[in-house]
C-alpha cells in the first residue's frame, strides 16, 4: 500500500510545489536565523572560554599599596594559591586625545598574551600592542611607536584575556580603544620606564592569583586584609595626605590621652607638694600677724593705754586711740601702724584663700586622674573595636566581579537567548503552518481518503502517508538552513560589532552540536508531532462522512442577516463567517511571524531608548570618582558619596550604587529626604528589579557581610545606572563616615584635580557614547532578525492566504463558469481579505508587542541597563502600513494565481 | 442556427493515454428550442457542452454561439461570453454554501445591468419564503430551483444544464422541468440539456445521441409531452 500512496507523494510535490517551496523557505530562513544568532554568539562565547584556558585566565587580581614580601608570597602559596605580579603603570600620551596607555611587563604566567600578529619582544626595545588600540591606532608589527621619548618598535599584536572587554576602569559604562590601551614591555624596559618618573600616577601594585583545588577566593581575601603595613611605607604624598587626616588619628587620639594623663599627674604632684606646706605657711603668717599686734599693744600700755589688741578688734582699737589722741605725731605713728597691721593680715587672710584653694585644687585631681584613667580606658577600647591598622590591601576583584573578563562572552549571552527565543517561536509557526496544511489537504481529499478508508486502508498507512512529504521537506530544509549558515556566510557581519569593540582574536565560526540537532532533528520531529495530532483527529470520522466530506456548519453563519447589504459587501462578509478558520490562520500567523520580528523591535528600541534616555538624565559634565578627596570639596562641584553593592534577579547578580547626595544637588533632580530606610530609586533599577513605589527590596554589601533593607519612596527618571538616593548626611552617618565625607564629585565642567586623586574621570560625553555602543553591538543581530523575520512574515502571509484561496477554488471555479472576470473574483475573494489583515494587523501588532516586551526582560537578563522599551506611536503606524503594503504586493501575486482555477474544476468535482 | 457545432474534435491524454472524445461532431440548435443530449457515460455529452459552454476548448472545428465563434477565445473574451449569453445548471447544484438562496441568485446578477425581476423570479421559482435560507436548509429540489434561478436571474439567451434532475426524486425532478419548460415558453431561452433519463426526451424539441464521440441519432421531436406528464423519470 505504501509502495502506491508513495507515488502519489511525488505527484502531490508537484502539485503543491509552491506551497512546500515556500514552507521549506520559512524553515530553512528559520533555521539560518537562528544558527547564525546563535552559533555566532556561541563561537565567540566559547571561542572566549578556550582562549582563556590557553592563556591561563585569573581566577581573580588584587591590589596592594605595598607589595607582598617574601614571606606573605611565601604564605600564599602555602594556601595553594598561584599569584604572579602584574604591576602596571598609566602612561598619559602627550598627544592632542590624551589616550591613555597600560604598561604592563610580559606575562609570564597568567594571563598569557595570545598573539594576532608577530610575537614577543625579542629585546628591551620592542614593544607589543593590545590589539584594539592598534587597531584604533592603524599600528601594526614592525611600526615604531614612541613611549616617553622612547621609540619602540612593536614586535606583536596581541589580546589578553583579562582585558577581554578593555574597560579602563572596572566602573567604566563601556571600552573605548580610541583612547585606551594596553602596552606590553619587557622586563627591563618596563624597569626603565620605572626609573625614568614619566608616569602620571605611582605604579599600581596588582597581583593575579590561580586559586588552588581547596582554596576559595574568600580564604585569600581574608588574608590579605590582615596584612598590615605601616603607611609611612606607602609611597604616595596623596595618600600620605589622606593617610593623615582619616586614618592617622588613633595614634594622634592615644597619643593625646596620654599627654592628658601625664600632665594632670604632675598638676596632681605639684598640687600635692604645695598642700603639704599650706599650714606652716598659714601659721607662720599668724605668727607674724600676732606678733605686730603684741608689739603695738605692748607700746601702747607703755604709754598708759591699757589695750590690748587681737585680730579681731585692732582696727577699732586703733582707731578710737588715733581719735582720742591729742599729739599728731602719736597719731601718724599709731596710723602707719594700723596700715602694716592692714597689710600683715591682708596678706594672712591671701595665703589662706590660696591654700583652701591649692587644698581643693588637690582635692580636685583625684577626680581629674581618675576622669583620665577613665578616658584612656575608653579610648583604648574604642580604638580597639576599630581596627585603625592599615590594611595592604586595596582591591579585590574575582573573576565573575571582573566586567573586563568574559565581557564578550556576557554580551553574547543577549544574542543566545534572543536567539533560541526566536527559535523556539519559529517553530511553533511553522507547526502551525504545517498544521494548515494538513488540514486542508485532508479535507481537500477527504473523499479519497474516506474511499480508502472503506478499502480497508488503516489510519496508521494514511498517516504515514499524510506524514512523510512535510516531515521529508521539514528535514532537508533545515539540513538547507543549517548547511547555508554553517558557511558562516552572515557570521562575520554579527560577529563584526563584537571584533571592533571586544579585544578578542577573531575566531572560525562554529555550529555548537546542539544547534545541529536543533536544525536536523527539530524541524521533522516537530512535523510528525503536528501531523500525528491534526491528522489522528480527522481521520477519526468514519468513512462515509469523509467520502461525502461533511463539514460541520457553523451556527453562527446562519445568524447573520445581511439582508439588503449591497452583493459585493454581503458576500465578502459571508466568505470571511466560512473562511474563519483561515482567516484566524492568516492572522495568528502574522501574530507569530511578528513576535520574531518584535524581539528585534525592542533590541532596537531599548538601545535607543537607552542612548535617549543616558543623553537626557545625564546633566552632569563630569563625574569624578575619588580615591583620596581632599578635606574640603571644590565649590564648584557637587560632593556625593557613593558605595557600591549588590542585588541580583533573574540569575545574575548586579552593581547597584547607594549615591548619597544634598536634596539641592543640580545634576539629580531627586529629593532625597531624610530616612535611611525610605530611598528613591533611579528608573533603571525599578525596571531591571520590577520595583514599584513602596515596594521593599534588599541590597547585599560583601564587603562589610551585611544587608541593607529599603523602601521605594519615589522613582525618579534615571537611566544610566542603577542608583538608590539617599540624603548624604543619612549616608554617612549610615555606613559610619565623617560628617564630611565624600568620594564622587559632579560638575558641568572640568575640574583641576591631581590625577593621583583619581579612581576613575567619567564625562558625559562617555556616557553618551557608551549608551550608543548598545546599539552598535547590538544592529547586526537586529539586522538580521528584522530581515528574516520579514522574509518569515511574508512567506507565512502568502502560505496562509493561499491556503485560503484554494480553500475556496470550487466557488472560484463556479463563479468563473458564471462569467466573472478576474477583478471580480479578486474584489469577492482576495479583497475581503483586507478588512482581516487590516483588523487582524490593529490587534496583533501591539499584542506582540505587548507579549514580547514581558518576555524580553528574560532575553536580556544579564544586561546592566533599565527596560524601557516604549516605541513612539508612529512605530505601529509604520508597522501597520508595511504590513498593508506587504499584503497589498501578496494580493497581486495571488490575482495571477487565480488563472490557475479553471471553470472546468466545477465540473471535474460533480461527482 | 443560434448554436452551431461544426466538425469539433475534442481530445486528452497523449500517448497510450490518449483518448478522442469528440470525432467530429456537428450539430446545431435553432434559438428558443429545447434540446437535449443523450447518450451512454463516456460518450461525449457533457465534453460537448462543455465546449458549447466555454468551459473547455476544442481540438478542431468550429463552435459559434449567436454568430460568436467560442473556439479560441481569450479568457477575457470567454468570460464575457459566459456573462452575457450562458446559463449553467448543474447536477449538483454548486451553490455556495455560505450565502442565503437569494445572495446565490444575486452572484448571477450582479454580472448583468439588466436582470430579471428577483422577487418574480423567487415567487416563479416557488423560493420565495426560502429567500433567506442558506443552502443546507433547503431540500435537493429547492437547492435545484435555486441553482436555476441563479442562472436565469441575468436572463440568459443560452442555457445549459448538465443532468439538472440526476441528483433528484422522481416527483422533485417533474417540478423542475415542468420550470424549465415554463421557462422556455415564457422567455424563450434556448436550452441545452445534458441528461441520462430516457423521458425527458418526450418534452424537448430536438434531441441528439451521442455515441463513441459522434453523433449516432439526432431527430426533432413534432409529439411533445408537457412536462407535468412525463412518466417514469
């Protein structure tokens, strides 16, 4: 039986040429799209891995402010960890752009160089190039190249894989080799260069380690915080400077609470000395007070004046006698001697005053000493709860914190899953399609099928039979799609935007197994599930209702009255009530074709709504992001403080800033407020992490092991990062910083600050381009998803309206028999399809978009940047006319094909 | 004559394939007669109306309708041909299944500036309280009478009907030709009658066999029966 039913495959190829052409095109573009998105992400993604193995990638770097001794190597090596110094020095060329240039030292060990071009430096006097600086440069081996007044001449062009996305600072929104790169010297060049101070900023100590099988990256990071170095071994008057306003006072504190304690000590000593002699001195001043006044009394009574004086009543005494006294001289006599006794007891009653006093003072320094004790004590134990030492360390980056390593293999990621995505909806469109197919070609020969039937043919030989031309055409045309993209002939055009920004060698393009099976095996895999489902259920009806091809009426056809409707209206209505099927089969394939074509609408929306957005939120001119700030902050800047930690959705763990800032802050126009819990969070950021207003979120900060719990009080319209504002006096008291405390300056201009100062310089302008570079990275792959899913949408709009047509061939041929001209058929059967396509067109262009923009958040988990992916309204409108005009150019392809049916097709079918 | 079929030959197939189904047929029908066309299956009957129809072209000969030469006409030119002078009814009806009887009689109408009345035609037809049913609501004669307002509502100088009765009952099938001759004697359509029943003969005016490609018998019929009378159909 197969033998016969085979034939007849052949022969149905023929006849429906066009229609399997055309499905096979669908798929083979399909299959193209997706092996090119893909295997282009996954060449380079795993072409990045590879070369990282080869090159003998870090597992992460650190840096110190004093290198590590022979001992602290020696320890770390004991813990099983490999570590190779790569010291580096930032060479600010003199040129007009001020690009900056990386000296490093041959790598011996880690992070090997990979060689594009040339090889290593065969003496002091050769150089090698990071390969997008050359490249930006047009620098090429054997080109002299001048560092410093010295001329070098570049032996090679290479790539590492630590600067796979060549970021100057890890902060940095995106690479720009025009002005940034890497130079690779030897050994006793870069010691010459050393010695020659032609650098702009000290020599920065980094250090790669390879972890060992038992050691982590914690173990190492805990012991290189509790290295400590005294800072006067830090060799730079910057953070000497620093050093001495922040981290120097415990000495500066202890040492004062020490002064305190010794001088109140000898206060204490000189006090108790003086109160030793207080009442010898006290009576030795009686004495002499008692003495004067026995000596007056005696005088007196020796002329007859019976007085006799006391402390008390002399000066009564004396002067009633100096009154009574006739003889002046007695008088001036008696009056100087009352003034010495005046003077004798003034300086008693002193003496008394002043001992009571030393007496209290003494007193008094009991309570001092014991104050000071007291304060030493608490000072002493404050400064030990702080650790005031001065820890080596000053960064610790491990790999997967490492935006410059895998930078590739991250941005690529964006491209698989778009990739797959779409995939995935290519195939459920062409299951469907194929769906269509089957159905109406079962119902075409639903009368030979049920003749068959009634043979004794089983359902299971009608199967196989129904089966094997779209599960045949479904495997060679993915075979076709996936042959055609394993040429990698787009390959190079997606991968293009990645070799001109990433600094990674180019690599072949590869198809990953899984895409092989994913092309050979899905496509006819997918036919014979669609196919065993629609086919099984429509060859359940017996054979009598096939032979007579029984069709099951629709009620609602019979409900609708049109009577009076003008002929031509009235009968594209009634030919849309019976062609519902296909009519829905026109519009859920535009559906389906038009979710492909929206993953490239919001990849392109979203990269230039992020280079809107970043040029509109952006109004500072510069950022300045400080490693020792001066005390004071220039006037004409904004102070901020920001502290970087982590929040992490949809698998991938993200920078988030905590920018504390003043509630006038010009460039943020964000009120902050005064709560420590309540923040307002950058629009960015609500987006990524699904925030709305008074929703609760938690920041992770590993570097103090600690959470942080906050409340959205506001979003405010900020697109360039993830940002939680808070008032900057909140901050600081927060994470335990002066009152003073700043490490970010904004400014709309310039600013005089020594390099030396500096983390890192972002201006606007790198913003703006980093914003761009989205879009840059990102147009091939909407190149090529625009294009092919076009191509999908109209080869899935002709499938779908034909099938619709031929559904419709025996009235085509009827009416033909009946006189009607071509124009007229088409105006009763082709133009009614209109009103479909344009009301279907209205309500699936922004479902689509509605359904992708909920997906595409997913596609581009791993990106750091909001979801804004609102389209300008004229978008739908352009959507719209392309979609009409598209369905215009199909209608007259399919008015020629309307000749095909022939009046006499009536008349074959009478029986 | 108004229909003259002049030495046509009609073929298909190639090769062992081949099979001759008109060998030279010539025949002609005067305008305003009834005419009907017997013979066995695989005769030539409805190829030769076909061809008289336009539906399908000839080998040879010639085939002129009203002074209009069919053989090798354009698409274009045949389907004014249709329009203008051609009535079809057939077998089974094809009507189209999603329109209302009158919106099936209104695709025929549309074709000419000048139909006949809708209303007198439904009321004629006897369709009048079905106008507005849908084809799989009526029974096989009204689906019939359906089909034949359709092809007189442009009022059609030609009418040809390929076995109008061979889907219907004895009793439905009189009905239908007791319209059809009404037809005839009220507008004077001439009509060509494909047919396997021996008794419709009896109310014709002429009547042709075919055999093997030819025409074996063709005579005027001078003793027609009306159609109210015709036994055994």
């Amino acid at each position: 039986m197969q033998k016969v039913l085979r034939k007849r495959v052949f022969r149905n190829l023929r006849k429906h040429f066009i229609r399997y052409f055309m499905l096979g095109i669908m798929i083979v573009m399909g299959i193209f799209l997706v092996v090119t998105i893909v295997g282009s992400g996954e060449t380079l993604s795993r072409g990045t891995v590879k070369l990282a193995e080869e090159t003998n990638l870090e597992d992460g770097e650190f840096e110190v402010f004093v290198p590590l001794n022979d001992d602290e190597l020696s320890h770390i090596s004991d813990m099983g960890v490999e570590v190779e110094d790569q010291f580096y020095y930032d060479y600010q060329m003199p040129d007009e752009d001020k690009g900056t240039l990386r000296l490093f030292k041959i790598r011996d060990k880690i992070n090997q160089l990979h060689y594009i071009a040339g090889n290593e430096p065969s003496d002091k006097n050769e150089i090698v190039m990071e390969k997008r600086y050359a490249r930006e440069h047009d620098l090429n081996v054997g080109d002299e190249f001048d560092i410093a007044g010295v001329d070098y001449k570049i032996s090679g062009i290479a790539v590492v894989s630590d600067y796979d996305g060549p970021l100057k600072e890890i902060s940095d929104t995106s690479c720009n080799s025009k002005y940034f790169g890497l130079v690779f010297l030897t050994k006793e060049a870069y010691e010459e260069f050393r010695k020659s101070g032609k650098a702009q900023k000290t020599e920065d100590y980094l250090y790669t380690y390879k972890l060992g099988t038992t050691t982590e990256d914690a173990d190492l990071k805990n012991y290189l915080k509790g290295l400590k170095i005294d800072a006067s071994e830090v060799d730079d008057e910057l953070f000497q400077e620093y050093w001495d306003r922040t981290g120097g006072v415990e000495d500066e504190l202890k040492d004062a609470v020490k002064e305190l304690r010794d001088a109140t000590q000898d206060v204490r000593d000189a006090l108790k000395e003086l109160s030793k002699n207080n009442y010898d001195i006290n009576k030795a001043t009686g004495k002499i007070l008692d003495s004067y006044l026995k000596q007056t009394s005696e005088a007196l009574n020796s002329y007859g004046m019976n007085v006799s004086l006391t402390e008390d009543n002399y000066d009564k005494e004396l002067d009633r006698i100096i009154e009574e006294s006739d003889n002046a001289i007695m008088r001036m006599s008696l009056k100087n001697t009352k003034y010495e006794i005046d003077n004798v007891k003034e300086y008693k009653d002193g003496l008394e005053s002043y001992t009571d006093a030393v007496e209290e003072i003494y007193d008094g320094t009991d309570d001092m000493a014991d104050g000071v004790k007291d304060l030493d004590m608490a000072v002493n134990d404050a400064l030990d709860g702080f650790d005031f030492g001065l820890s080596d360390l000053t960064a610790f980056l491990k790999r997967s914190d490492n935006p410059r390593i895998f930078a590739t293999k991250n941005d690529k990621l964006v491209d698989i899953e778009v990739g797959v995505i779409a995939g995935v909806i290519m195939f459920i469109l062409m299951a469907y399609v194929i769906s269509v197919f089957v159905v109406h070609s079962i119902e075409t020969e639903s009368s030979i099928i049920g003749t068959l039937y009634s043979m004794g043919v089983t359902k299971n030989d009608l199967l196989l039979h129904y089966i094997s031309l779209p599960v045949v055409v479904a495997f060679i045309s993915g075979l076709i799609g996936l042959l055609v993209a394993s040429t990698g002939i787009m390959a190079p055009m997606v991968a293009e935007s990645s070799y001109l920004y990433f600094s990674i060698p180019e690599f072949s393009f590869e198809v990953p197994k899984y895409l092989i099976i994913y092309s050979v095996v899905c496509p006819p895999l997918m036919a014979v599930i669609v196919n065993v489902l629609v086919i099984r259920s429509k060859l359940n009806r017996t054979a009598l209702s096939l032979i007579r091809n029984e069709v099951k009426q629709k009620k609602n056809n019979k409900k609708v009255s049109l009577k009076g409707m003008d002929f031509v209206k009235a009968f594209r209505i009634r030919q849309m009530f019976k062609e519902m099927r296909s009519t829905l089969a026109v519009v859920l394939g535009m559906f389906l074709a038009l979710l492909i074509f929206m993953i490239g609408v919001d990849c392109f929306t979203l990269c230039t709504n992020i280079a809107k957005d970043y040029t509109k939120d952006t109004k500072f001119e510069y950022m300045y992001t400080l490693k020792y700030p001066e005390k004071k902050a220039p006037s004409d800047a904004e102070a901020a403080y920001a502290y970087t930690c982590k929040k992490s959705a949809m698998g991938y763990n993200f920078d988030v800033t905590l920018l504390g800032i003043d509630d006038n802050n010009r460039f943020f126009d964000v009120n902050p407020g005064k709560s420590r819990t309540e923040v307002v969070v950058s629009s960015a950021f609500a987006e990524k992490f699904g925030l709305k207003k008074g929703k609760e979120f938690v920041v992770v900060d590993d570097e103090k092991e600690m959470r942080y719990a906050f409340i959205v009080g506001d979003i405010t319209s900020y697109s360039s990062g993830f940002f939680i504002f808070m008032d900057i006096d909140e901050m600081r008291d927060m994470m335990g910083e002066t009152d003073d405390y700043y490490n970010v300056l904004f400014s709309d201009k310039e600013l005089d600050i020594d390099p030396g100062r500096l983390y890192s310089t972002t201006s606007r302008d790198d913003i703006v381009k980093g914003a761009s570079v989205f879009t840059e990275l990102m147009m091939p792959m909407i190149y090529t998803l625009s294009i092919a899913s076009s191509v999908i949408f109209c080869v899935v709009m002709y499938l779908m309206m034909k099938v619709m047509i031929d559904r419709s061939s025996q009235n085509i041929s009827l009416i033909k028999v009946f006189g009607y001209r071509r124009n007229e058929i088409r105006k009763l059967y082709l133009d009614g399809n209109f009103y479909i396509i344009a009301i279907g067109a209205l309500i699936v262009i922004p479902l689509s978009k509605i359904i992708m923009n909920n997906m595409f958040p997913f596609m581009i988990a791993n990106v750091t940047c909001g979801m804004n992916v609102k389209t300008p309204i004229y978008f739908y409108f352009i959507v719209y006319g392309v979609i009409m005009i598209l369905y215009f150019v199909i209608n007259k392809l399919l008015v020629k094909r309307l000749d095909k049916y022939t009046p006499a097709e009536i008349l074959k079918n009478r029986e | 004559m108004y229909v003259e079929v002049s030495n046509v030959k009609k073929s298909y197939g190639e090769g062992g394939s081949y099979v001759q189904v008109l060998k030279g047929v010539t025949v002609g029908v005067e305008q305003g007669e009834m005419c009907v066309i017997q013979g066995a299956s695989g005769s030539g009957k409805s190829t030769l109306l076909n061809c008289i129809g336009g539906l399908d072209d000839i080998d040879s000969g010639s085939c002129k309708v009203d002074g209009l030469e069919i053989a090798g006409l354009k698409q274009d030119a045949l389907s004014d041909y249709r329009r203008d002078t051609l009535g079809f009814i057939f077998q089974f009806y094809n009507l189209v299944p999603n329109l209302t009887v009158r919106e099936n009689i209104e695709v025929c109408r549309y074709l000419t500036s000048e139909p006949l009345d809708m209303d007198e035609l439904l009321e004629t037809l006897g369709l009048s309280e079905h106008a507005d049913k849908f084809p799989s609501q009526l029974s096989g004669g009204q689906q019939q009478r359906t089909a034949i307002a359709r092809a007189l509502i442009k009022n059609p100088k030609l009418l040809l009907c390929d076995e109008p009765t061979g889907a219907l009952d004895s009793n439905t099938s009189r009905d239908i030709l007791i319209l059809l001759e009404k037809i005839n004697e009220k507008y004077g359509t001439t009509m060509l009658i494909v047919t396997h029943n021996n008794s419709i003969k009896d109310m014709v005016h002429r009547v042709i066999y075919l055999k093997d490609g030819e025409i074996s018998r063709e005579y005027t019929n001078s003793n027609r029966i009306p159609a109210r009378e015709l036994e055994d159909l």
